[in-house]
C-alpha cells in the first residue's frame, strides 16, 4: 500500500483508537478498522508509528518490572533460606536464578497482541518513516510477525538517504545488525544497500568480513559483491560521522575569564581627552 511520505505528527485520538481495534476480540469491529486502514490516509501511517512505538516502550516496562519482582523474590527466599537454614542450599539458589531468568526473560520477549498485529499492518505501507519501529519488530517477535517486517525492510531500507539517518536510533540499528544473517537473504542486501547512507561504525567489521567472502558471504558471491560495493562508502559515511562529531565537540583548553576578554589593552594607554578631540584640520565656514 502506496502512501505519501510526510513529516511525522502527532495522530489525533480518533485515529488512535481506530489502530487499537486492529486488536480487539470482536470480529465486527476488526473488520472496521481494517476497512480504515485500506483508505490509505497518511493520518493511519502516523497512528501506526504512534501505537507501536507506544507498545515498544510497553514491552520495555514489562522487562523492568519483571526484573523487579523477580529480584524481590530472590530476596525473599533468600532470606527465607537464611532463617530456616536449608540444606540444599546450591538447589535453592539455582531456583532462585531460575526464577529471575524465566520471569525476565519471558516479560522482554512477549509482544503484546496489538504490537503484533500493528507491526504487521505498518509493513503494508510503503512509508520510509516505518523502517525504525520495523527494525525493532525484528527483536523476539513471533515468526510471522518477523517475517512481516523482514520483507517491508527490504523494500523500504534501499530507498533511503542521508537525509533519512534520522529514522533510526542506535537501538533500532543495533537490531538491523543482530538481525543480520537471520532473516532473510533479501533483507540482507537491502541493509548493505543502505548502510551508506545510514550505516555507522558498528557495522564496519560485519561489511569487512563479508567482502573477503566469510561468514554468509562464503556461499554467496552476490551478498559477496554486495559487502565490497557497500564497504569503501561505508567507510567514507564513517570518516564524515567522526568529522562531524570533531567540529561539533566544544574546543579543549582553559576558557579566558570574562574581565580578561573585556580589559583594555595593558601597553597602549591613552588619553580621553585625546579620543573625543576635534580634527585639527577642522576649519570655520
């Protein structure tokens, strides 16, 4: 699904809404919003942006919240293993970590149903602004949901530009490199298609050891001569970064006080009288 490329804007309430029943458990009203959606209206490409993301962050405090009950827990038992001095002390504590590791990482890797079927949905529109929600959906997403957003990156991270860095965070960078060799074949010549203009130093060594042919490129003579093409800008987009970020660092060195930026030169005194002189040559009309 075509739509117009706009700059982001907060989606109105009622658009908001209409993406929440993409979710809900009656049918009659899922068909609605789906009905909505196919209008192709921009306003419905923000809510999605809006609702996912807002459904990212949700995952995230899951995570925290999991990793605080789970050390309260621990606490508790332990405390409780100290009191009634257990025996079979090394189980307890095994269970203890057990217990942290399963609740936590349970919590960071359940997407809720809506980020699903929200995720999904935003991989139908062809709206450059979804590569960076997209990239994030490749992150312990159920398969389909994986293989939805893997096919919408390929499509949508080759037509990116400079200009379009902004998209992605380092986060939503970090999974375009995890997810590299996990998904598809597709995606992976699209993010070396893409990394000139919105790759950074981190993807310098997996670029490097492609072109010499290792890893997935050891079978693979076009993801091979994909990497080489990709490295030498890869490279030159780095060294304009490191550029960058040298001009835009403050200059090192001890700053000069103020009285010593507004004092008056100390070897050239001068006479008042003199700077408010008339010109000599001056002459009576």
């Amino acid at each position: 699904m075509s739509v117009s490329i706009l700059e982001p804007r907060e989606p109105d309430s009622a658009a908001i809404q209409t993406i929440e029943k993409l979710a809900s458990r009656n049918p009659i009203e899922q068909m609605k919003a789906r009905a909505a959606l196919d209008s192709g209206e921009s306003a419905n490409v923000d809510a999605l942006l809006h609702v996912l993301k807002r459904e990212n962050r949700k995952k995230r405090r899951r995570f925290a919240v999991a990793q605080s009950v789970s050390i309260c827990i621990m606490v508790g038992l332990a405390a409780a293993n100290e009191y009634f001095n257990f025996n079979s002390r090394l189980f307890n504590y095994g269970f203890l970590f057990g217990v942290f590791l399963i609740a936590s990482v349970s919590a960071a890797f359940a997407p809720t149903r809506l980020q699903r079927v929200v995720a999904r949905r935003l991989a139908d529109f062809d709206d450059v602004r979804a590569v960076g929600p997209l990239a994030e959906a490749l992150d312990q997403q159920d398969k389909s949901t994986k293989k939805a957003a893997g096919a919408a990156l390929a499509r949508l991270l080759p037509r990116l530009r400079f200009s379009d860095s902004d998209l992605l965070n380092d986060g939503q960078r970090d999974f375009l490199l995890k997810g590299f060799g996990k998904g598809s074949r597709e995606l992976e010549l699209a993010v070396l298609k893409a990394l000139p203009q919105i790759g950074d130093k981190r993807f310098v060594d997996l670029v490097s050891e492609l072109a010499k042919g290792k890893g997935a490129a050891k079978r693979d003579p076009q993801l091979q001569d994909a990497a080489i093409d990709c490295l030498e800008p890869l490279n030159e987009q780095v060294e304009r970064d490191r550029i960058r970020l040298t001009l835009l660092r403050p200059a090192e060195g001890v700053p000069a006080s103020p009285d010593a930026l507004l004092r008056p030169a100390a070897d050239s005194p001068s006479d008042s009288s003199l700077l408010l002189r008339a010109s000599s040559d001056d002459t009576d009309t």
